[in-house]
C-alpha cells in the first residue's frame, strides 16, 4: 500500500514508535498530510525541529487527548489512515492510577472508533502488547480490552468502509522505559538487577516494528490480530550482553510482571492461522471469512502457544551486543 498522497494521523506521535514512524513515512513517501497528535506540546515543539513544516510541507502537530471526542472529531477531518499508538503504559503507574489507564486505553479506544466511522477514516490500525495476552496486570488488562474493541468495531461499523485491526508484539529495544536504557545507566554503579535468572520477554527493534505495522496497514482487511514472528531473549544474558563484568543482583519479580510473556495464549490456537513470519488471530465474525484470504497460511495446532519462553528463537548473547550496538 502506498501512502503517497494519504492523509495519515498518528495518535501519540511524539512517542517512540510515532517520531521513528514519522522518519519512515517522510523517508519513503509523500503524503498529504501527516497529524501528530498528542497531549505534550513541549514534545511537539521539540519533534516540529526535527520534522518541520518548512521542510516537510505535510506536517501538522495537534495538541489533544484520546479522551477528548470534540478534539478527536477535528482532527480526523479527511483523514484516511489512523495509526493508533497513544496509550498510558508503564505497569507501576497504571497500578497506581487505574482510573487514569482506563480513560486513555479504554475510553480513548471507544472515542477513537466512533469518530473514525463518523469522518469516513478507511482504515485504523491499534498497536497493542505482549501484555495484553493472560494479562496479570492493569494494562495488560486495559490494552486487551481496547484490543477487543477494536476487534469489534468492524461489526459496530455497519455498512460504512471504515476497517480496524490491531498489531501486538513484544519489548521494543532500547524505546522510552525499556530494560535496556535502564541497564546502560545502572552498568555505571558495577550492579545490575535482575528480577529473576529464568525471565524471558520478546524482543523487537523499533525498526522492526514500524516495517510490521506498515506491512499489516497493507494487507489489513479488518478484525485481524496481527502478532510477529521475533525472537526472546533471557534477561540475565542481557544483562550479561550489556556489561559481563558486573555484578548480578538478583530482586525478584515485581507485582504484576511475569516469568515468560505470551502473544497467542494457547485458547486462541483455534483462532491462529501461522504464515512465514507472522500469526494472524482472527476473529469470530462470520463475514471475516468472506473478507479474509488466509492462501500461504496454515492453521496451528490446538495446543500451540506462542511464549517467550519456549519460542525456539532464542537471542544469544552475541547476537544481543550486535543488536544493542546499532541502538
């Protein structure tokens, strides 16, 4: 799919995955229009000096709020493609504010499907998270909940064209919160916390990322869940990957955190549909069959689930130095 030409808007653009996205855009396309849309205008003065409107005639930076359905309806104005990225996600504060997580990824989920249908959006596509499956924790609990409104949205939109699907993969390498910034500072102390020798997560690049995302908004029909094929890695090879001299402290697992982390639970296999490097989990609905071509797919096993700890890629140390030297 081509996005010359579109008019494209990306909910919590000043974030990792919306300035990295933004630079992939520009780079490789010509839209019409490209919104940043988000709440922190310092973010937005400090992105529009990277990707200016002087030399980028195509972007606009909106300050607003997912929550906000007044707001949300200005700037979908003739959008045609929204990448939905904004979402409250750092598990400590979501447990603290709970309200707070529900109003942004639930909320502003519900407000952002009914104003794309209302504007005649063609196609949204939500980035979810490896915790939205079996979730222990709060967001977890809201990122499943918006990704089954999502879901849901194609049968909510009637005979409208608007499409949703949503994307969910794991740990992104080296983005705001991630383990790694966290080690590289605490490496300067000669002590590394590890919560526990067997944790493993999934691991992807931001690159990575931003390539599945666009490759999905292409193939997309709506109601897919879209899940990569990545690797894992453990996180006391991480740590030794980062700095083999330190010390490994071990504090064990923090409240709502899990050993290994899941992106296709193992109820969903009746679901999942495996093509070379991506799962597809598809919905209930008995017009996806009519919309969805699942050619060079095959069902997985019933009891297939796709975990960080038994995925059969596994990151050697090596592998992770190459990876974390290019961050």
């Amino acid at each position: 799919m081509s996005l010359n030409d579109k008019n494209i808007l990306i909910t919590g653009g000043t974030g990792s995955f919306g300035k990295k996205c933004t630079e992939h855009i520009l780079g490789h396309y010509k839209p019409r229009r490209l919104i940043i849309y988000s709440r922190d205008e310092l973010k937005q003065f400090e992105m529009s000096q990277v990707f200016s409107h002087e030399e980028y005639p195509c972007m606009r930076y909106f300050i607003g709020d997912v929550r906000d359905k007044e707001r949300l309806y200005r700037a979908f104005h003739n959008v045609d493609i929204v990448i939905h990225a904004a979402a409250l996600k750092q598990v400590p504060a979501a447990e603290y504010n709970p309200f707070e997580a529900i109003k942004t990824n639930i909320l502003g989920a519900q407000n952002i499907i009914d104003i794309a249908i209302e504007q005649g959006v063609k196609k949204v596509i939500a980035l979810s998270t490896d915790k939205a499956a079996n979730p222990i924790n709060l967001y977890g609990a809201t990122k499943l909940c918006s990704d089954k409104l999502f879901i849901s949205g194609n049968s909510y939109v009637g005979r409208d064209d608007t499409i949703f699907s949503v994307v969910r993969y794991g740990n992104v390498a080296g983005s705001r919160g991630s383990v790694i910034p966290f080690f590289m500072k605490e490496k300067e102390k000669g002590v590394l916390p590890v919560t526990d020798p067997r944790m493993t997560r999934f691991w992807i690049t931001l690159d990575q990322g931003i390539d599945f995302v666009l490759k999905c908004l292409d193939i997309m029909v709506g109601g897919e869940l879209f899940v990569p094929k990545i690797p894992s890695m453990n996180m006391m090879d991480l740590a030794q990957a980062i700095c083999p001299e330190c010390e490994k402290k071990i504090i064990g697992i923090r409240p709502g955190e899990k050993l290994h982390e899941v992106m296709v639970p193992r109820d969903e296999a009746r679901n999942t549909i495996e093509f070379d490097d991506y799962y597809v989990i598809k919905p209930d609905f008995k017009y996806f069959k009519r919309r969805f071509n699942a050619e060079g797919g095959n069902h997985v096993p019933d009891d297939f689930e796709y975990n960080s700890g038994t995925n059969p890629w596994m990151l050697t140390i090596e592998e992770m130095k190459e990876i974390i030297r290019t961050l």
